[in-house]
C-alpha cells in the first residue's frame, strides 16, 4: 500500500504541473524545535541527573508536510525526524522517515481517503485519531476511510486500518490490533427543507467501533474482538442548545485497567444559552472504565483508540499550568459551570469599552466503586473488578477549580486582565505520586499591556501561587519521607515583561521562584529569555534559561517533563 499512495502523489504533483494554476494547489508547512541541553547544578542538574534522565547534550524534532490537491483529488505526506527527540519526549519516537501519507478522492456525495486517516466521532469517546506536536502524540490510523453522503444533511463513514505506534512498521506479524468503525450523523435543519430556517434545530449520531487482536495470554481467556458504541443528540431552540453523548464499551481486560472484566461507560451533557454580552454554560460527564486501545498490552497513552474530553477551564499562564489536570479514563464524574458576562460600555463600572467577566466552577471526583473482593484495594485480576452506581459520585476529588477573570480596556493605550484561581489537586492520583497529600493552592495574576506607539507595545504578567504546604507549614518529617512529592510545592512567584516592535519581533524575559519550598535545595529560580521574529506565516524563536520539572497537558492528555536548562530554538512556516 505505501508503495501504491507514494506513486498515487507523485502522479497528482505531475500532473499539477501541467494543470492550470485555477485548479491545482500545493501548500505545506515545516516546524523545527531543538534545544542544547546544560549542566546547571544551581537546579540540580548534572551530569548523572542528565543520564538518569535521559537528556540528550541536543535535542531536535521536525517535521515537513506538504498536501496537493487537483479537483476532487487531494494527496500528502509528512516527514519527522526525531534526532534524538527533545527531553521529555518519549525515546521511541527517535529516528526519521515518511511518518504519514495519504491519497483522497471526494465528490461531495462520495468520499474515499488511503492512507493515515486523522477522524472523531463525537466527541471522540469511542474514537478519535489526531496528532498533538508539543506532546509528541499521534495514533493516526493507516488503511481506509470511505464516506457516503446519500442526501442532505445525512453523513455515513466507515473506517478500517491499523494506529500507528512511533516507528513500529505495520506488518503482518505486528501485535497491534486492526481497529473497524462506523459513523452516522443525521442534520434534520438540513434534511427538511421545511426546518431550514426554523429556531428548532436538531441532529442524531451514531457510531460503532470494534478492535480486533489476537491474543497469546495463557493467565486470562481475552475476548479477540472488543465493541462499544455511541449515540447523540445535538438540539437548539433559539439561544439555547443541549448536548449529549452516551457511550458504550464491552469488557476489555488490559494492562491498564489490571485485567478486570468490567463494562466500559461515559456520558457528556451541556447546557448553555447565549446572547450579546452574556453567555452560561453547564456540562457534566462521567466515565466509568473506558480506556480503550488497540493493543491490550500497552499503558499510558499509547495506542489510545478513543479520547476522554475535559471539561475544565484551560489555563494558559506558567503558575496555574503547574498543576494541569489529566483526564481518568479509568474513572471520574465533573461539572462545570462557567458564566461570561460583558458590562456594557459607556456605563460607570463598564467604562468606555465594557469590561468582560469569566465565572467558572469546575470539579472533577472519583467514581463510587463497590469492589467485588472488599478485602482487595481495586479486586482481582481476572474478576469484574467492581460494580459502580451510574449516579453516585465518589468521595475523592481529583480536581477542584474556581476562577475569576476580569479583562478591561482602560483606553487606546491600556489594558488590564486580571484573574484569581482556587485550586485543589489530588497529585497522587494525577501523577502517580504514592502518598503524596493533595495541593490546596490560591493563585493570582494580572497581565498589564501598553501600546507605546503605533508600532510598539508592552506587556507585564505578574503571578503568585499562595500553597498550603510550605517552608512554614510542612511536616518536614513526611517531605523527607518522600521528597519526590514536594518538589513543587510551597510559593511561588512569578514576573514577565514583554516588548514588541510592530507585528514582526518581540524579546522577553522572566522568572519563576519557588521562594519557599519545604526542602532548601528546591528553593530556585527559573529564568528565562526569548527573542522573537514573525513575519507573515513564518515564526523564529530563540529561548534561552532554566524549565523546571512538571507536566505538560493539552486537552487532558499529558507528558512529563524534566527540569532542563540551555537553549532552544524553534522555526516554523507554511505556504
């Protein structure tokens, strides 16, 4: 098959050669990220601390993609190079090659896609294949995907192929499972031509999806072929809308759940309603065992068929980033509430321009869980493992996080956010820490920015972080018990100011200081500066400093990373 869709793009850029410019396009883009690796024992990096964690003196990845399209046609290619992969980044992934390849013919009425298929169904419960870079995630599937539009508003796909698995090739004899599945969704608005204006609105979907592996497990009798579905429902009537998806799953007894013979299930409602200057939304989710891979021997997030989505506020700055929620595939039931509201300008409290409001509440606990084998934390391998009540919440939250964000603009020259943030976080079951007591943390910041002149601007961000565990409240007994899980804690300050020449450079500089971390060794700077180019669709940045030691998420998918100091450079572009 490679050899057949690598002929099928070279034919398509050939032909486009001789095509007319009206109907042919080329377009890619190139990112390269590397970074120098130094020894800095003011923050505990050596030389052993760099073998034990596997940091390279150099770390570089890239990637070059470049997509073709003619008509109904479409074809493209990505190639990556991990040379050896940057800190952080699983060491798997080291090497170079064409990773993704893909050749596309669709009509509107039928679609048909070789190659590594990127795809969601719903919300991605029972399937979602995509690529995160600043993770080094990707589970693309490579086979087939055809799609069946037969009237309006009416879409059917079906999907067969294997995920990939960083380098590993896709042969016959590779253990991977071939993933099968099928999607319906149904638009009534535009089904009916009656409904095409109407403030009703509504949609149904459906989806299915089996994984089929062959096992050599002599302990436990695995099932070969493991289903779940899917169904939803998207309705709308005037300003508000509901949402909802119920899914699934068949037991499937894995390495990651410990080998239980439980049923999988998820849920996820909202709720909102909308106009000018306010908005509410309300969502809730559970999901009880619904970790689903392709490969029932692999754990963390390799080979993940399908996507838990969060439903907590996404913070961006560097304080509240340090204790980001992973989501619990294996177990939790959240809520969240969030309220924006605008005050409307030119009024006393609005001021000249409004001044914008965020409320948000969100919280994520642990299922109830009624254990088969009381005696035994979590029961046995090779039993159901537990019973849970669909409705019951567990006692133990995970995650906790209420915040409010104001955002005013004091004029042409000025403007103010401003936002505080309650946080709890249970670090043991998040990252793994045995034993290690939960954060209970207030943090605060506010992000200043001034336009100089027409082509110059500032922007000052100062944050704190208030913990419940500090140089004066620990028990210093415990933290020298397990230092490991104290690492983080204690105070933290934090300052950047940024100056930006026009829309093409930027420089910064800023610091991040544990100021009182129960263990003195812990108590350290992480400074940082980066100059910046942009111009058009190209960016270069240079970084040079300290990172400290914690997890990177995005979309509650997470990797650690370790604490690194040096320099680190990144290009990307497309055209």
């Amino acid at each position: 098959m490679k050899r057949f869709l690598l002929l099928s793009i070279l034919v398509l850029s050939v032909t486009g050669l001789f095509a007319q410019f009206d109907n042919s396009q080329i377009n890619g883009s190139f990112q390269i990220d590397g970074q120098y690796y130094m020894v800095d024992d003011g923050i505990g990096i050596t030389e052993e601390y760099m073998l034990e964690k596997g940091v390279p003196q150099f770390g570089i990845n890239g990637f070059g993609k470049i997509n073709y399209s003619l008509g109904n046609f479409s074809a493209g290619l990505r190639y990556e190079a991990y040379l050896p992969p940057m800190s952080g980044y699983d060491k798997r992934l080291e090497g170079c090659g064409i990773a993704n390849y893909f050749a596309s013919y669709d009509n509107g009425t039928i679609g048909i896609t070789l190659g590594d298929i990127y795809d969601q169904f719903g919300n991605g419960f029972i399937f979602r294949t995509y690529e995160e870079w600043s993770l080094g995630f990707d589970n693309s599937l490579r086979g087939m995907r055809a799609i069946y539009r037969p009237a309006q508003g009416v879409t059917l796909k079906a999907l067969y192929g294997k995920q990939r698995y960083y380098w590993a090739p896709y042969g016959s004899s590779e253990t991977r499972g071939i993933v099968r599945g099928f999607d319906g969704e149904w638009d009534i608005n535009q089904s009916i031509e009656a409904m095409n204006n109407s403030k009703f609105r509504a949609m149904l979907g459906g989806s299915f999806v089996s994984k089929y592996q062959d096992n050599s497990d002599t302990k436990y009798f695995l099932p070969k072929n493991v289903g779940a579905f899917a169904g939803r429902v998207n309705l709308g009537y005037g300003r508000f809308a509901f949402t909802t998806e119920y899914a699934y799953k068949i037991n499937d007894p894995s390495a990651f759940n410990n080998y239980i013979y439980k049923e999988g299930q998820a849920l996820l409602s909202s709720l909102s309603y909308s106009q000018k200057g306010f908005g509410v939304i309300l969502q809730v989710k559970r999901v009880d065992n619904m970790s689903f891979k392709s490969d029932y021997t692999k754990g963390e997030n390799d080979l993940d068929i399908n996507f838990i989505p969060p439903i907590n506020y996404t913070h961006t700055h560097s304080l509240p980033a340090i204790y980001s929620y992973a989501t619990q595939p294996l177990g939790e039931m959240a809520a969240q509430l969030q309220v924006n509201y605008t005050i409307p300008k030119n009024t006393i409290i609005g001021g000249k321009y409004g001044t914008k409001i965020t409320l948000d509440f969100s919280q994520v606990n642990d299922i109830q869980r009624d254990y088969i084998y009381n005696d035994v934390d979590g029961g046995i391998n090779g039993t159901k493992g537990y019973t849970s009540n669909f409705f019951a919440v567990g006692d133990d939250i995970f995650y906790r996080d209420f915040n409010i964000e104001v955002e005013r603009r004091l004029n042409k020259k000025w403007k103010v956010i401003a936002q505080y943030i309650n946080l709890l976080y249970d670090m043991e079951a998040i990252e793994d820490h045995a034993d290690a007591p939960e954060v209970n943390a207030n943090i605060a910041f506010v992000d200043v920015s001034y336009r100089i002149t027409n082509k110059q601007s500032i922007r000052l961000e100062l944050q704190h972080l208030w913990d419940d565990i500090n140089a004066n409240t620990a028990n210093m007994e415990e933290v020298n018990a397990h230092p490991d899980n104290f690492k983080k804690r204690g105070n933290w300050a934090a300052a950047l100011i940024e100056y930006s020449i026009g829309s093409k450079w930027f420089v910064s500089v800023g610091d991040k200081y544990n100021y009182s971390n129960p263990l003195p060794e812990n108590r350290d700077h992480y400074y940082s500066a980066t100059v910046g180019f942009i111009k058009e669709s190209t960016r270069i940045t240079l970084t040079g400093g300290r990172q400290s030691e914690g997890m990177v998420c995005v979309g509650g998918v997470c990797r650690v990373v370790p604490a690194s100091s040096g320099f680190s450079l990144s290009i990307t572009t497309s055209f």
